[in-house]
C-alpha cells in the first residue's frame, strides 16, 4: 500500500521531485486489521460477548466444550429404554454420589421415610392374617406388630412383605404342629377304645381337683393336650389310687370303660376256660356270659363292629 502511495504522489508532481520519498502515512490513515474482520456482526458480537478475543482463545473454549461434552450427563428422553434409562442412572451415581445428601436428624429422616410409603399413623398398616391364625392375632397383637413397624420406620409395603412371610411360616407351622396332635389323638383312642372319654374325663378332673396351672388347665378343657400328656397324667392318677375328693373315675375293672387291650384280655380269659359258662349252655348264667363276651368283642375292636363269640358253639 506504501508504495501504490509512493507512486501516485509521484504521478501527482509531489514535492521533491523523483526518488524523493512520500510523507509518513499516519495510523489514523491506515487502521489495524483485527483476527475476526470479515465475520458476520452477529458471530462478531457472540464472540465478543464470550470473551473471546483472538483465535487462539477459540481454539481453547472449543477445545474445553469437547472435554464438557465428554463428561456430560445426557438425560434419557421419552422414547429412550430400559438399558439407556440404567446407564444414565449409573453414570449420575458415579459422578454426583452426594446429589442427595443423607438426613442427619429425625425429621428429615422423617420426611424420607414418609415419602418412601411410611404411613403417618401405625393403625394404617394392612395385613391379611391367615384363617387358621386368625384366634391367636387378635386386635391388641395386630397392634402391637403395627406400633412396632412405625417406630422403626418400616414402610407400608416393608411391613406386608415382613408380616406376609412370618404369618405363612407360622401357619405352615400351626397345620403341622395340628396335624401331630390329631395323629396322636386318634392314635390314643385306637389304643383306649371305648374309654377314650372316660379316661380324658378323670384326667380332666385330676387337672381340675389337684389346682394345675391355669394354661394346662384351659388345654384340657379345649381338648389341646398332647396326647402323651394325657396318657401320663392318667397313668398317674392311676398309680394315686382312687381319690374321692377328686371324684376320679380310674377303675379299669368291670364297673367303668376299658381299653381294647383289657378287653382283648378279658375276652381270651373266658374263651381259654371252658369251664365258663360261655361254654355252658345248660349254666344259669350262660345268657349273660354270652352278652358279656359279645361287649369284650365290641370294646377290643370298637372300629371293626364284630361281635366275638356269636358264632361260637357251646356244650350242653
């Protein structure tokens, strides 16, 4: 430009004729050339206002933009799945582990176990108590399992959850512990027969006339002993005696029920001895011997319904 300058002031007659140099130009004459020149004003004015005055501060805040770009956290958006949902879920953990800080005092702890499903109140807890532990869970035991989730902060679904599995634990164990003493109970009247009652009826007065203890008292009267039980506090009384104040009713003879055991025996004592009057028929007392071997073979198999002895014949 300073010598296109040159050559005009010689064209033009300057002063100091040829090969004399041109006055200095002046910078107000001649203005700087900025790095952006040339750009569209709105760019121009972006960059300004970003504090961007060179090409290389360009160069750096493109440079840090990839280095944010990098380490950004895309949020899934509605269309996203399952596996993008998870990824960014564990890319946030592992970036922003203190996003949520941890409550340090009660009622922030309060306000986040609120908002995870505790109730505001322990009677708002549901549970569906199984049938066959329905007697044992009444409303004052409900109650206490309900205050006890409240106060350590078990939320509605926590404490069904918890409740659901010890109530199915414990009723699968209440059917069996039944079903044992079922199988006793009817193992006891195979072997007591016909003075199955009689006998758990003086065990009953036993209990009853000797002050037990309140629980096994109540067990006797609702027909929960354990069948041992009852045969070892009848074999008991049995080895007392005959109490009349407990007004027991033990006697194992002619006069009350026997076992099909005894009476198995009794009956094989009048068919071993043919001097009986079972094998008499001619003997005064031949009919009632009949009977009474008819009710022996009755009380040695109640179950089976034979009458022993009907079919026997007798001498003259």
């Amino acid at each position: 430009m300073r010598i296109r300058n040159k050559y005009r002031y010689m064209q033009e007659g300057g002063e100091g004729g040829e090969g004399e140099a041109p006055p200095a130009a002046t910078s107000a004459a001649v203005p700087p050339v900025g790095p952006f020149d040339g750009l569209d004003a709105d760019y121009a004015q972006h960059l300004e206002k970003n504090g961007i005055k060179d090409v290389q501060g360009l160069i750096k805040q493109h440079m840090d933009a990839q280095s944010y770009m990098g380490n950004s956290i895309r949020v899934p958006g509605e269309d996203a799945g399952e596996d993008d949902r998870k990824a960014f879920y564990e890319k946030l953990r592992k970036h922003a582990p203190d996003l949520i800080p941890a409550p340090n005092d009660p009622d922030s702890k309060k306000k986040v176990f609120e908002a995870l499903g505790m109730p505001e109140k322990s009677s708002d807890y549901s549970v569906e108590v199984p049938e066959v532990l329905a007697p044992q869970f009444n409303d004052d035991r409900l109650s206490m399992f309900r205050e006890a989730a409240h106060k350590h902060n078990l939320t509605k679904e926590q404490f069904e959850g918890v409740m659901k599995e010890v109530l199915s634990v414990d009723a699968s164990q209440y059917e069996t512990m039944t079903a044992e003493h079922e199988k006793g109970i009817q193992s006891l009247k195979n072997e007591w027969g016909n003075a199955f009652d009689q006998r758990t009826a003086a065990v009953n007065k036993l209990i009853e006339g000797t002050g037990a203890p309140e629980q096994l008292a109540n067990m006797a009267k609702e027909g929960t002993l354990d069948a041992s039980v009852v045969k070892w506090l009848y074999d008991l009384g049995s080895r007392m005696g005959a109490d009349e104040s407990l007004n027991m009713t033990i006697d194992t003879g002619s006069g009350g029920a026997i076992t099909p055991s005894e009476a198995n025996d009794k009956l094989q004592e009048i068919l071993n001895n043919r001097e009986h009057p079972y094998w008499i028929s001619s003997h005064p007392d031949h009919k009632n011997a009949v009977d009474k071997v008819i009710k022996l073979g009755r009380s040695a198999n109640p179950d089976s319904g034979r009458q022993v002895g009907a079919a026997v014949s007798f001498s003259s």
